[in-house]
C-alpha cells in the first residue's frame, strides 16, 4: 500500500499580495516574505504524511532563475504558467479538480475565494483539506467549507522570521498581557 501524500499547493502570488496590501502596506521585503521552507515542514509535521509542495507563479517575462531554484532546493516544484487571465488560480483550480480523483490530502497556501468550489469538492470525498493563511484575510467562501482545517502562517506555521504588524481578534484562551506591555 502507497503512503498518503498531501499536497501543497501555493498561490504565492495571493499570499504575497496580501502580505503587502493588507499586512505592511506596501512591498514586503525579501527577508519579511514567508520562509517557505517552514511552510513545507510545516504541511509534514502538520499531518504526518510525505508532502509534495507545487509553487505556482505567472511569468510574463523571463523565468526567475533564482527564485525557481531556492523553490527547487528547499523541495517544491515549481510551476511556472504564462497566458491570459488568472493563471495561477486557473492552475491551481484544474490540479484540485484532478487531485479529487486521487487519494491524497489537500493544503493551499492562499486566501482566495475562487478556490472554494474545489476545496469543498476535494472535502466531500473525504480528504483532510487545509487553508494556509492569515486569517484575518481569508476569503468567506473558504470558511465556510465544512470539514477545512485553518493554519495561520505566521502564529501556527511560524513562517516568518519576526512578527508582523497585524491586528487580529485574539481568542482569550491564546492571550498573552505580555505582548501588549
């Protein structure tokens, strides 16, 4: 018998966009991005399965060498597309869809509404699914998937190498008063 894979799909462009627009207010830097090979440990540990991590990114113009490598030595694929309209996500949607047929577990890293559809099919036939985000940001057509597990990239999946000026409603249950003096 095969051992389960989870798969990890990243819309890194999503994450990227809404890091700057809604988080730091302008361009993050390269050292405030996600360290995406906490990401990747995080998916193993997370579910205990081996994880295939797919990097997804538009490329208009020349193929970001250095970046597809750091992706490629760390232990993602990358996928590189070019075309018309949203590619990522049209992407993203058609390897959900094919991976309803497969038995496998299921992680996107994004905070887009577009892909709810697909995350609720892959659900419906009984896969773990999970969202990786920041929750704040997330999309209400993913919360509303039944059966979704929420990972918040920087307080559960540590993804950042110092913390982020966020503002969030905190759970009482996880307050710290020493955060805050």
């Amino acid at each position: 018998m095969t051992e389960r894979t989870t798969y990890l799909l990243v819309d890194g462009e999503n994450i990227d966009a809404t890091l700057g627009i809604s988080v730091l207010n302008r361009r993050p830097e390269p050292q405030e991005r996600p360290r995406w090979n906490k990401v990747l440990s995080f998916a193993e540990q997370a579910w205990q399965q081996p994880v295939r991590g797919l990097f997804f990114l538009a490329v208009p113009g020349e193929l970001p060498t250095p970046f597809v490598q750091a992706l490629i030595a760390m232990g993602y694929t990358p996928v590189p597309l070019r075309g018309e309209g949203k590619v990522v996500d049209i992407a993203i949607q058609r390897t959900a869809d094919a991976l309803v047929e497969r038995e496998a577990d299921v992680m996107l890293v994004s905070h887009d509404r577009d892909f709810a559809p697909h995350m609720a099919r892959l659900a419906d036939r009984d896969a773990r699914v999970g969202i990786l985000g920041f929750g704040e940001f997330m999309a209400g057509g993913l919360r509303d998937v039944d059966g979704v597990e929420f990972f918040d990239l920087e307080y559960d999946v540590a993804a950042f190498n110092s913390r982020l000026p966020r503002v969030r409603v905190i759970p009482i249950d996880e307050f710290d008063p020493l955060q805050f003096i």
